[in-house]
C-alpha cells in the first residue's frame, strides 16, 4: 500500500508542478519574455496546456470574471494540496 501512496502522491506533486509551470509560461508569454514562435518553448507550453487545460477549464465555469485575472490554477493547486493531505491521513 505504500507503494501505491507514493506513486500516487508522486503523480498529484508532478501535476502541482506542471500548473505552476503552466501558469509562469502564460505570464511569460503574456509580457512578451518568450516568444511562442520558438519551437521548444511552444512545444512545452502545448504540452502543458494539453495536461492542464481539462482539469481547469471546467473550474473557470464556476469562478467568477476577476477581470483578466485567472485563478483557476490556484484553485487547483489548493485541491491537490488537499488531495496530497487527505491521502496522508488516510494511508498513515
């Protein structure tokens, strides 16, 4: 079982890192430091998107228009803090 727990706390971690690199990328892009037309960095900002986008699309239906604001990443995050304690507990 501890197994099991470490591979799924491993996974929900990577998840938490690939929204935070998600979200950074965004802001890059957003101020003009990268530039998409890049082949790596658009090919690791596709793939981010691509991993992220179905978990936070359907959280942007349900928050309200902060105006330009996007805080579905950080509600995500805090789910899977939540998710990462909440195994914990249940496995030790």
């Amino acid at each position: 079982m501890n197994a099991l727990f470490s591979l799924i706390d491993t996974v929900l971690w990577l998840y938490m890192l690939a929204l935070i690199g998600s979200a950074v990328l965004s802001w890059l892009v957003a101020f003009g430091v990268v530039n998409t037309r890049n082949r790596f960095v658009y090919l690791v900002g596709d793939f981010l998107h691509r991993i992220t986008e179905p978990v936070l699309a359907p959280i942007r239906r349900f928050l309200p228009n902060l105006g330009g604001i996007d805080i579905s990443p950080l509600v995500v995050i805090l789910l899977v803090i939540f998710a990462r304690r909440l195994l914990r507990d249940l496995f030790f």
